[in-house]
C-alpha cells in the first residue's frame, strides 16, 4: 500500500503546477452496467487515484486553494442496504484528505467562479481500441458548465501525464512487486510446460498463482500457441497445445494498481533447428536494445535503431531479401518498448521525446512469421537511472 503522503504530494505537485488556478475538480470513476441488475468489477480512474488512492467510485476531489474535500454521492436506503455506507474514515486515512462536502455544499463553494483545472473528457469512443470510455469525466464536464455560467475549463491531462512518467520511488517499489509475482509464476509454468493441454491451462495458473499473491491480472493474458502468436493481443487461450510447437506468454500481475509487463515464449516438447534459430534472432535484438538504453537517449532514435537491427536478423533467417525497414516492419510490427505503471500501457512518454531517469518501460522485441506459424516475443520491465538501467524483471 502506498501511503498517503505519496497522494498529497503528488496534489501538491500538481498545484504547483498551475500556480495562477486555485479550484482544481477531479472524479472517481463511476461503475459500468455488466448486466441489468449488476455492475462489472469496479477499477478506478488512474489519474484520480494517483490523486487520491481512494478505489470508490463517484467520488469527488475538490482543490480550493490549500484546502482539499472530498464530495461523496448521496445514497438512498436502498443502495445503502445492498452496498452499505461509505467508509469516510477509511478514505480519509488513504488519500490524507479529511474534510466533506455534500454535492450541495460543492456546488456552492464554486458557484461564481469561472476558471476550474479537470480533466477534459476523453472522446466517447476509442476507435483503435473499440472501446467506450468511462462516462464520469464527461458527467462532471457537463455539472461545471451547468454550475459556472462561462467556465474556463483548464486541462490538467497533459500535466498528469508527465508527472505520472517518472516514477517515484513507492511506485518502482510497487512495479518490482508485480514483476516478482508475474515472474514467480512463469518460472512455473517453464518448469511444466509440458504437462499444460490447453492453453487455457496456462492462463488458470497465472490467475490462481496471481491470486495467491494478492494480486490480479493487468491485463487479459495472452496464451498463444503456434500461429496464434502472430495475432498479436490474440487471447482467446482455448487451443490445444501440440507438441514441437511454440507458445507465447504474455502477463503481467497488478499489485496496488501497479502493472507488470512480462513476456515469455517455451516450446512444448522438442523445439526445431528452424525454432530455435528464431528464438536466439528475438533474444539478440533484445540485448541489443537493453545495450542501448540510458537517460537522454531520444526514443524515436532507439526504436529505429532496434528496427535496423531486426531487419538484419530477419535477413539473416532468410525471411527478407534484403536489410529494409518496410520490409522488416512485416514481421517486426510494433515498438520495442512501451512506458509501465498504473497502466500497462502507461502516459507520459511519446516517441518524441528522450528517456528520462526514473522512467519504467518494456523492452518487448517480437518477431512474427506466419508463413512458418511461430510467434516469438521475449519481454522485460527497465527501470532507467542516471547510472544506466537496472532489468526490473531479473
């Protein structure tokens, strides 16, 4: 558990941050519908808990000046009956912040003003992701500009985001955490990986030995053997494991709502000349990333430099023709690396910038070759320092 120092500091970072704003309003995720009469399992807002470490939906953070609320939802008998009341204490003791407001009472400590830092809502639909985001930033959006006649909305987004990209030390500490049960349990499933049938036999002893830990999934695991592993977020883990095949791992636990990130590929049985010539080609590219890695390195350089290295690889394997980039992206299709934290693809770190002491990224180098049906991807979780990195996944 993180304490509540880190969240207050971090409120206090943020403030510094907009030194002209006094009003800062941020909310809590609210639950989703699952079915008619039941909501999915409740996961929080990443940049409100970074905030507040509360983990209770439709919750309110208001920043006044150097005074801070928290605005709870008003609840009838009935939700009080089935969900009980909220705990004020207990948030309180999480997030450091120990003064209420009713909805009421919030709507007129800000009616009057006209400049307010949140999070601009994000689009309602996420194409790329197929997915809908959550309602609640949108809801408050819509209750500032009922409640200020001409709001000057500040968007606090872009600063969260870089705040959140360099982790503090309670956050590295919390990411090694997750590595050491993701890697725990695929130390396992090395050890046995002849026994497994079933890809879906892989994905329940990471949920179980996860579970064991205190832990969960970061993400839906990746269990794919044989061409499966070419489709590269394929989860469907339902295929039968076949003996000289290989079989690609891709989990990460999340511990006090920090993810690892851990990729692994065994064969089951015997592997083939072919396979492990593969293998050893997606194992060198990742040393040779790893070898570059250091603060001040420009992102865009190191991915394009990792893309080289592969195209002569896949030369090698006599998979293309000749060292070309476009070539290579075929069966090299994404970057090497991603930013980790409270999300396993985390904020704050685009390729057009350099890396940054106290960053965590993947080092995640793949290559996908359908026309021989192998997948191969070797992944490890970084942390960069001033000195060098340090291999959080070792």
């Amino acid at each position: 558990m993180l304490k509540p120092d880190f969240f207050a500091n971090n409120r206090a970072k943020l403030r510094a941050a907009f030194p002209d704003d006094k009003l800062f309003l941020f909310t809590a995720n609210l639950a989703t519908q699952r079915t008619e009469s039941s909501t999915y399992k409740f996961r929080q807002n990443n940049n409100f808990w970074y905030l507040t470490g509360i983990s209770e939906p439709n919750v309110l953070l208001l920043m006044d000046g150097d005074k801070e609320f928290l605005v709870l939802p008003e609840l009838d008998e009935v939700q009080l009956l089935f969900g009980g009341a909220i705990n004020k204490e207990r948030l309180s003791q999480v997030s450091g912040v120990d003064s209420f407001l009713t909805d009421a009472e919030a709507r007129n400590r800000i009616s009057g003003r006209n400049r307010v830092v949140t999070l601009v809502p994000l689009p309602a639909f996420n194409p790329s992701e197929n997915s809908f985001s959550n309602p609640a930033e949108r809801r408050l959006t819509d209750r500032i500009k009922r409640t200020l006649p001409k709001p000057d909305i500040i968007d606090a987004r872009p600063v969260i985001a870089k705040m959140r990209s360099i982790k503090q030390d309670a956050e590295i500490q919390a990411i090694k955490a997750a590595i050491k049960i993701s890697t725990v349990a695929f130390k396992k499933i090395e050890q046995g990986i002849d026994g497994f049938k079933n890809e879906k036999d892989i994905e329940r002893l990471l949920s179980a030995e996860f579970a064991l830990a205190g832990a969960e999934h970061a993400y839906d695991p990746i269990v794919a053997s044989g061409i499966n592993a070419c489709t590269l977020h394929y989860n469907a883990n339902s295929q039968p494991l076949s003996s000289g095949r290989a079989v690609l791992i891709d989990a990460g636990a999340e511990l006090n709502n920090y993810a690892a990130d851990i990729t692994r590929t065994y064969f089951v049985g015997k592997s083939s000349i072919r396979q492990q010539e593969i293998y050893r080609a997606v194992a060198e590219i990742k040393k040779f990333a790893l070898g570059q890695l250091k603060a001040g390195l420009a992102w865009r350089d190191y991915e394009l430099a990792n893309l080289d290295f592969a195209a002569e690889k896949l030369h090698e394997l006599g998979v293309i023709k000749e060292k070309d980039r476009k070539l290579a992206r075929r069966y090299y299709p994404h970057a090497t690396s991603h930013s980790l934290g409270l999300e396993v693809h985390d904020v704050g770190i685009d390729h057009g910038q350099s890396l940054q002491a106290g960053m965590v990224i993947t080092v995640e180098p793949g290559l996908y070759i359908k026309e021989e049906q192998i997948g191969v991807r070797l992944e490890d979780d970084v942390l960069i320092t001033h000195q060098g990195i340090v291999n959080l996944a070792n």
